[in-house]
C-alpha cells in the first residue's frame, strides 16, 4: 500500500507502517500540481494542515486508487467533500483536538479587545505613562454578556472560561440537544445578537453558516459590541464587518480567521485600530501538535489494518457502491 503524508510526520511515524510505500511530501509544498502528481499513486494520504493553495479537482482526478484521506485539525472545509463522496475517498479529521487550544485563544482575543491591553503595551514601549487611553474605554468580561454560537468541543469550554470569569452566557446552537455546561442558557440567535456584549462563533464551515453574521447582525449589535471569530473566515461577512468596524458600528473585533487565508499583507484588518488579528493560530500549541500527530498516524493505522477510521466526515459513504475502501463496506 502507497502510504503519502506530510513530512512534518516523519518523525511521528517510525516504523509503523513498515512493509508498506510510505512517501513523504515537503509541509512547506505551494504547487497544486506537484501535489497532485504525488497522490497520483498513493491509496491514502495524511495532510498536516490546510495548504495555501485551493483544493482542486486535479488533485484527485488522476488518484484512481485513492481511499482515504486524513487531515489533522477539526475541519474538512478545504475538501471538495461533494467531489470526494461521490468518488468514494473516505474523509476523517482529528474533530476536537484542538479544542482547549482556540478556547484558550478566543478568551485572549475576547480580554485583549475590552482591555486594549496591547494599547497599554505600545504606550509603554513609546516611554509613555497613559492609564486612561484616548478612544474607547477599558472594559471587564464580568457582569457581561457573552453569546457563544456554537456548542460543541470548542464552544462548550469557551462557555465555562466565561461563566468562571462572571460573565452571562447565552448560546445558540443547530443541534440543541447539547447539554450546557451550568449557568449558561439557550436563547435564538436574534436575542443573542441584540443582547451579547462579546459575541463568539464556534461553528463550522457548511452551507448553513456561511456569512450567518452580516450587515443584518451587525446593525443590531450593541455599539459597544466586540465580535470574535476562531471558527472559519467565511462565517463572517468580512466586508459588512469592515464596514461596522470603520463607522463604529460595534467596537471591536478578534479575528484568528478570514474569508481568504493568508490574509493580504496590505489588507485593512491588519491596520484597524480596533481589530486585532492572529495567523489562524487558535489551534496551537506543542501539546496539540503531538496530539494531532498521533491522531492522524493511529486513524491511518486503523485504516491499514482493516478497521474503520474514526472521526470521518463523510460516514455515509461506507454504504455507498461508489465506496473504494470495499472492505470497510455497510450494508
């Protein structure tokens, strides 16, 4: 079996798969068509992260003996997942992972925006003394309102940070179903708009979320209003977020993602004074890398053995007749 992976696995990967083809293909890899040459032969292959470059039909076109694919991290939005179920290639992913990591983050990006700490930080760099900033006023996340969209691995923990540090918690979520964790409380999306002090996304990238926050959402949003994004750019409406943010519709927003990533290096979120941005980095941390490693190594294991991966996105195919992976076949 033609094993591919990133090479940011070598070291992860040993021997496990000895007696197998395991080839390696460099993590820093910007050409679609070098990439698509080297699945070409391979039957699975293990992605490190998104690359910087849009998925595209070519990649598998020529991957006729293509099965299985598995991607560190929580999302399977760089996948054409309509063209790889309907060509039968398996899809998993390590789904909550990463999960302690971006709440970490979201906390940070939400204390940053209402405490103007990196403010206070500059003032002192320039030899300053300034404990009362000109522009908008420090505020505490206790006694808040904070409105969490999206309940799952990510969400439910960002909804204990902020009840742990005094702050009201409402939450929306698709599935609702989900029990929340104490204190917080369910409430529709509208009320949680209009109500939220910091309103935090945690959802992901499907048909049903794209652009769920706009112009809409933004003109009933507290003027005092920051909004945090750890989830995926394209939740968002960037350019109806650019537009509140530069009349003051809303005070201020913590971004890790955008709808186009890397985002530009002259792109006007770098340089708002009242947006803080981060490289879609909530996801990491040395203990999430090693975790996401060996998430992958051990799903691909599973996969080489015979069993059925863990954590795939698109489960219903294993009943399909476009299945590849015939021994993993459902009745």
């Amino acid at each position: 079996m033609i094993i591919l992976l990133d090479d940011a696995y070598r070291q992860g990967c040993g021997d496990r798969f000895a007696g197998h083809d395991v080839r390696w293909f460099p993590s820093s890899i910007t050409d679609p068509g070098a990439l698509a040459e080297a699945m070409r032969d391979a039957e699975v292959v293990g992605f490190r992260r998104v690359l910087p470059f849009a998925f595209s039909p070519d990649m598998v076109s020529h991957a006729e003996g293509l099965k299985f694919i598995h991607r560190s991290g929580s999302g399977a939005d760089w996948f054409d997942m309509t063209l790889l179920s309907e060509l039968g290639i398996l899809v998993a992913v390590n789904s909550g992972f990463n999960s302690p990591s971006v709440a970490e983050h979201t906390v940070v990006l939400t204390l940053l925006c209402l405490r103007r700490t990196l403010d206070f930080i500059a003032s002192m760099e320039r030899g300053e003394w300034l404990r009362d900033l000109p522009g908008a006023p420090v505020m505490m996340l206790s006694g808040k309102t904070v409105g969490v969209i999206g309940v799952g691995a990510i969400g439910s923990k960002v909804i204990r940070a902020m009840t742990g540090l005094g702050a009201r918690v409402l939450c929306a979520q698709r599935d609702d179903a989900v029990t929340l964790p104490e204190g917080a409380q369910w409430a529709d999306i509208d009320t949680i708009v209009e109500q939220a002090d910091v309103l935090t996304l945690h959802v992901p990238l499907v048909p049903e979320t794209h652009h769920m926050i706009g112009a809409r959402e933004f003109a009933r949003m507290k003027p005092n209003a920051v909004l945090i994004n750890t989830s995926r750019g394209p939740v968002v409406d960037q350019k109806a977020l650019i537009a509140a943010l530069e009349a003051g519709r809303i005070r201020a927003a913590g971004l890790d993602v955008f709808e186009d990533e890397p985002l530009a290096p002259d792109h006007i979120l770098r340089r708002m004074p009242n947006v803080i941005t981060t490289p879609h980095v909530g996801g990491a941390g040395i203990e999430i890398i090693e975790m996401q490693v060996e998430g992958t190594l051990s799903n691909i294991a599973r996969y080489v053995e015979g069993l059925c991966p863990e954590r795939l996105v698109n489960p219903g195919i294993l009943s399909s007749p476009a299945l590849r992976a015939r021994h993993l076949a459902r009745s």
